[in-house]
C-alpha cells in the first residue's frame, strides 16, 4: 500500500520535470533572442534626409569599364596593377585633390616590384589631435581575372565619393582621408605586406586618430532572385533575407554602436536595404578585406560589402565581368555613405 507522501511525490514529478523543460526552453529561447539582437544588430528606419545629391552612373560604368579591363592587377603583372593605380591617381587629379603615393617594395616570384598605395584628402586641419574617417578600397585583383565586383566596384565606388565631397565641399566635424589599396588579395592577404597593414600601421605611428574606417568591398552585385543570399552558418538565413538585394555591413561585437551610427546615417540618405551583422572575427569571411588591417591597431572598421561569394558566384572567376553589376542600387551605396560622412562622430 502506497503511502500518503509517496503518492504526493509520484503526482509532483511529473510536475517538476515540465517546469524544468519550460525554465530550459525559456533560457534558450531568450538566449537565442539576445544573441540575434546582438548579432544582426536592427535599427529604426531612419528619418530620410531630402538632398538633391546625384551619383553619376556613366561615371561608375566608366570606372568600372576602365579598371575590370586591365586583367590581372597583381603582382603577377606588375604593367596592369601600375596602371590601375595611375589610373585612380589621375582621376583624383582631375577631380582636384593632391595624390599621395604611399610606396614599398614586395617580392613576387623572386622580383622585388615597387607598389603603392594611394591617398587623397578632405578638410585637413593642422591639428594633430583632428580625427579622421578613412574610406578604402582595393583595386588590385586575385589571379587572371577582370575583378569587375572584387573590386573594381569597391574603387569606383571610391572615386565617385571622393567627386560628391570636392564637389559639394560639405561642413564635416572631421578630416576624411580616401585610400585605394595596393595588394588585399592572395598571397599578401593577411600579411604586413598588405596595402591596408602598410597604411594603418603608419598612421598608428603617427599618432592618427581614426574614428571610423570603412573598407569598401565588393558594392556592385544584387539579385531580387528567390533565394540567391547564402550565409556562412545555418541559422543565419532564418533572420536575414533570402534575396540578395541589400547590402551589408560587417563588424566585430565590440563595433555594435559604431555599427549602429552607420547603419542610420547610411539609411538616411538611400532606399536601399541595409543589414549589418556584429560577431566574432573568426566567422568564415567578416573580416576578408582591408578593415581587417585597422582592427589590428585597434580602430574601429567596418566592411562595406555585398557579401562577395555568398551571392555572387562570379567571385575570383573570369566571369565577374563589369556588365553583371547593378550601378544604380551601387550608386546608392555612395550616397549611404556620403550620408554616414556628413553625420559621424564617435
């Protein structure tokens, strides 16, 4: 015969163990919650700012058509990438800034070749302690290859920016210095050889204050075809688009309120979709541009990206070729961040 105690504790069990399977659920579920905040890092739709600013599409189709044309820009052909970075440099010139020539020596298949970097900039104050955006782009190119998205959209991007500014002179809180990179691409990625590495490493030697860097990475590539974004890890796609019509900003955890003035500057000013995402530098692909360089030396930067391989599956081909770009949602990324230049402190 069961006693009285017995009973209770045989009608309480089950009780308990629904109450623990609910606390379990309620923890993951939260968890799961804060880390997709965290993470995806959403915003308020931005208050549109009125402008009449207008991006030139003949002129990013121009960039585009001139730099994707020159095959190779490596150090593999030396005549090419030269030519790439006269190219950008006269353009600079004719837009009527002074060019800067940030120049060192690699070694490629036991040649030593001259490379550069170049730099132009924007309300230069003689104040040491002026802090300063600095918004880059690479324009050499992996292998054999046109690099019409990787990156020849970056720098045309790049160009078009640095006309709106000289052109518009707008009153900025800060110094913005323009850098088109030598050498982001394999085998100089993630070395000291490393255009971006070779600038942020001099400007921690001089003391440089940078607020913000932005490495502008592959703008060009957009689709409004059914399931045409992938992401790195599964769970991704159950929080962000499928449509690879919107363009991203990319960042470490430690970045989410620089992250957070960006995406609402940069919404301020364009239509086009913004998402952005904070994680750990070790997720496959955050940090495969320049901005990696500048988290070395602890500033703030983040990547400006249409996501390169995970939607464009012309990435490190011949086929990334300049008419399989969108220019007009790629004009929209430079007047999202002419926005983010008009409206950054930190």
């Amino acid at each position: 015969m069961k006693t009285k105690t017995a009973e209770l504790a045989h009608d309480v069990q089950p009780k308990l163990t629904i109450k623990l399977l609910f606390k379990a659920l309620s923890t993951i579920v939260i968890f799961t919650a804060v880390l997709i905040f965290f993470t995806k890092n959403p915003t308020v739709q931005a208050k549109k700012i009125n402008h009449n600013l207008v991006v030139s599409e003949k002129n990013l189709r121009t960039h585009l058509a001139a730099l994707s044309g020159l095959i190779g820009r490596n150090t593999d052909n030396p005549q090419t990438l030269n030519q790439a970075a006269a190219y950008v440099r006269n353009e600079w010139i004719k837009q009527g800034y002074a060019v800067t020539e940030q120049k060192y020596m690699v070694e490629s298949r036991g040649i030593n070749i001259e490379v550069k970097n170049l730099i132009v900039s924007y309300n230069v104050r003689n104040d040491p302690a002026q802090k300063t955006i600095v918004v880059g782009a690479h324009y050499d190119v992996y292998g054999n290859f046109p690099g019409a998205d990787d990156n020849a959209s970056g720098v045309a991007g790049l160009l078009e920016l640095s006309r709106l500014v000289k052109e518009q002179k707008p009153n900025l809180a800060q110094r913005v210095d323009f850098v088109a990179y030598t050498l982001e691409e394999p085998p100089f990625y993630a070395t000291l050889q490393m255009g971006s590495y070779v600038h942020a490493k001099a400007m921690k030697d001089q003391g440089r204050s940078i607020s913000l860097m932005l490495s502008l990475e592959m703008i060009g590539f957009f689709s409004d075809e059914p399931n045409s974004q992938n992401y790195p890890i599964p769970y991704l796609n159950m929080v962000y688009p499928e449509r690879g019509n919107f363009i991203a900003l990319a960042g470490e955890f430690g970045e989410w309120f620089v992250t957070r003035k960006v995406k609402t500057y940069f919404q301020q000013m364009t239509e086009l979709p913004i998402e952005s995402i904070n994680t750990t530098k070790f997720m496959q692909g955050i940090d495969w541009s320049d901005h990696r360089s500048y988290w070395e030396f602890d500033y703030p930067a983040l990547m400006v990206t249409d996501t390169s391989y995970l939607r464009n599956k012309h990435y490190h081909k011949e086929t990334d070729t300049a008419e399989k770009l969108d220019y007009i949602k790629m004009g929209e990324v430079v007047l999202g961040v002419y926005g983010v230049l008009l409206n950054y402190s930190y």
